[in-house]
C-alpha cells in the first residue's frame, strides 16, 4: 500500500526529475545539467533497450523461458541483465539466484531495508522453489 513518501513523490514522476536537474543547475551550472541530463537519458533509454534486445538474445539460460542472464550487462543495470532469472521469478526482488552473478539493485534494497525504508515480502527460498531449471 502507498505510504506518504509514495504520494509525496512517487505520484509525481517529474517532481524527481526536475528536483534533481534543478540541483545540478544550481550546484554546477546549466552546462553540466544540460549534459549530465542528456548522458542519464541516453543511457536510461540503450541500456533499457539493450536488457530486451540483449537479454532474449546472448547468454545463460539456466531456466526454461526465453530470456537469457548476461553478468555484464547486470554489472551496467544494476542487475537487471539477469533476465532469464527475472522471468523465471518475476515478482522476486532479487535478480541474483547464484554468488557469482551481480545485482546491485538487490544490494541497494537491502541496505534500504536495514535502515528502514523498504521491506521484501518474498524470501530467496520461497520464490526459488516455483522456478524449474531447464534441462539444457
């Protein structure tokens, strides 16, 4: 359910844009956030672009779906390169079933977690237990 942040912000999708392009204006010029917005907008829309094209394409399938998982491009979007686990588990928060893959975004959410602001209703187990390896 939404809390007061959720309505305070969230709601508003152009209120964090133009808080954050306000502050770098103020805090170092139109240049910078003129170009520093345009480096966050080109990256957000190829690397959004690139978990589609690259992750149903190149990579590890270690569960049956058609997406692949692809570690460097988690290392790039914050884990969400492992594409193949997301399909496998899409309501899970974790994108990372195995040590050896990356997911920073787990690890942001964990750290929210401890300090109070988020809370993962799903455990590891839980959700890993729905999805079957693929016999490939």
């Amino acid at each position: 359910p939404p809390d007061s942040w959720d309505r305070i912000l969230f709601d508003r999708p152009l209120l964090g844009l133009g808080i954050g392009i306000f502050a770098l204006f103020i805090l170092f010029g139109p240049l910078v956030a003129l170009l520093v917005s345009v480096i966050h907008m080109v990256g957000y829309l190829l690397l959004s672009a690139a978990v589609n094209a690259i992750g149903h394409t190149f990579g590890d399938r270690p569960y049956e779906n058609g997406a692949t998982n692809n570690n460097w491009l988690a290392i790039m979007t914050c884990g969400e390169g492992l594409h193949n686990n997301h399909h496998a588990v899409p309501t899970a928060a974790r994108l990372s079933f195995k040590r050896a893959q990356i997911d920073t975004g787990w690890w942001t959410i964990k750290f929210l977690e401890k300090i109070g602001q988020a809370k993962v209703r799903l455990s590891m187990p839980k959700i890993l237990s729905s999805a079957s390896p693929s016999s490939l």
